[in-house]
C-alpha cells in the first residue's frame, strides 16, 4: 500500500498522456527542459518534519535504446527523529527520450530499515513492453516481460511531459486517463483538474493549478479529492506542494529550495 500510495503522490506530477497506435515515436514540443535543474521538497506530517525529496536533472545527454534521454534522480530519505524509527533511503531514477517524453529505462533502489530491492525496467514502445528484472534481499533476481500501454509512464517520467502541457487548455473538473507501469503491474489514474489559486510558499505568493488524483474508496484516504497537487502556472510548471489528507491527519511535501529554473514563476 505504501508503494502504491508514493506512486500516487509521484504520478500526479502528470496529467496526461496520449493514446493510441502510431508507427513511430510521437513529438513533444516544449520539451526542452533545463539540464542540470535541482527541486529539494520537505515531506512532513503535522509539525514533524519527516523527509526530505530531491528531483535532480543530469546535465548530459544519454542514450538509451538508440535514443537521445534526460537522465533524472529522484532520492528520498527519513530526516530527523523519524530516521531514528524508520530509516529510508531511496532512488528512482528514469532514462526519459527527450523526443517523444517517455522512459527507455527506469530504475529503482529501495533502502528502508533492513529491506532492501533492486528494480530495472527497459521499455520497448514499439511493442509495447517492459523488460523488468527485480531483486529483493530475501528473494533472488528474476526478469519478466509485461505488456504495457501505449506510451506507458514511470513513476518519475510523468512528471516530465507534465511540465509540456499548458493548463489554460483545461476545464475546472476536466479528468484526464493517465497510465503508468510499476512493480510488474499496469496502472489506469484518472486526474481531475480542480482549477487554479494563487498559493502562499516560501518563495512568495505564487499562481498555480491545482489537479488531484480520482481516488477508489479507502480506509487511507479522508474528504473529497484527499490528494492535491499545486503546480506553478508558468513556463516551469513544477509541482510547489502536494498534500494528502489522510484518517489521522495530512502528509503535505513542499518545495523548499530550487536551482535552474528556466523562467521566474508568476507571482
């Protein structure tokens, strides 16, 4: 449940992806994102800061599968207190084509107190599979191939084409079909627009909009869109906040620090 409930938090950086069969890589434009860009977030939950997120953007070019890519980190780890309980320390990293805005290659090293996996995942588009190949510190390493959707997304690469789309194109309660592969299985989210606000962050009052996840009922979960994402309405288009309101209480994530950033946000 707790991976599932990250690739939530992570996939609603996205809101959108196209379908259908096409005989080559689709074209994205404005995908031109700036190398060597660096996002840290705070994870905390009420007055406990509990983690630390950073999103870090290569600054060379890779190849993977033939294709030119954007190599992006994503790390987590437990801050204060609650590494003492709960020590994380974790990567997912995405090979995203810088053409088409898709994984070629996905990564994951998982470190949470004594468990421990390796996850790699190839992508091949045209046949619309993945090649993963998983190990864990109690099982051996096994490789299986799955179907996957049309331009099927990471965990981390959503985000990217995320920041390709303009939000004035979208209607408040617009809901947008996203899919995503992770841990073997395929995922269909569904994200509703909720409009747009000008949001108080460290960096000042910013304009943003506001999508959240179409959520199944769950003991997890509290209220009506409990999960919200806030995203700079501008030329970044990066997530400022995400907060998800939960039974005991809201787990928020906030950008605390940035370098890179290819424009000003809108104030």
């Amino acid at each position: 449940m707790k991976e599932k409930l990250l690739f939530v938090l992570l996939i609603v950086f996205s809101t959108a992806f196209v379908q259908g069969d096409q005989p080559q890589y689709r074209s994205v434009k404005a995908a031109l994102f700036p190398r060597g860009e660096k996002l840290v977030y705070l994870v905390h939950y009420a007055f406990v800061n509990a983690g630390e997120a950073v999103v870090q953007l290569d600054k060379d070019f890779h190849k993977v599968n033939d294709r030119v890519c954007y190599k992006v980190d994503i790390t987590g780890k437990s801050i204060g207190a609650v590494s003492f309980m709960f020590k994380i320390n974790d990567l997912w990293r995405s090979y995203i084509d810088t053409g088409a805005v898709i994984p070629q290659k996905f990564q994951r090293e998982i470190q949470e107190n004594d468990y421990r996996k390796s996850e790699t995942v190839i992508f091949n588009h045209f046949k619309k599979t993945a090649r993963l190949t998983h190990k864990t510190n109690a099982d051996p390493e096994v490789t299986k191939d799955h179907t996957v959707p049309t331009y099927a997304q990471d965990m981390v690469s959503g985000y990217y084409f995320m920041r390709t789309l303009d939000f004035s194109q979208f209607k408040t309660g617009d809901t947008i079909k996203i899919d995503g592969f992770l841990d073997g299985e395929n995922y269909n989210f569904k994200i509703k627009y909720l409009g747009k606000e000008r949001l108080q962050t460290n960096f000042g009052k910013i304009h943003t909009a506001i999508i959240s996840p179409i959520m199944p009922e769950t003991q997890l979960f509290a209220g009506t869109n409990p999960i919200k994402c806030w995203i700079s309405d501008d030329g970044n288009r990066v997530p400022l906040k995400i907060q998800a309101e939960l039974k005991v209480g809201a787990v928020e994530l906030d950008l605390i620090d940035f370098k890179g950033l290819k424009h000003k946000f809108r104030k």
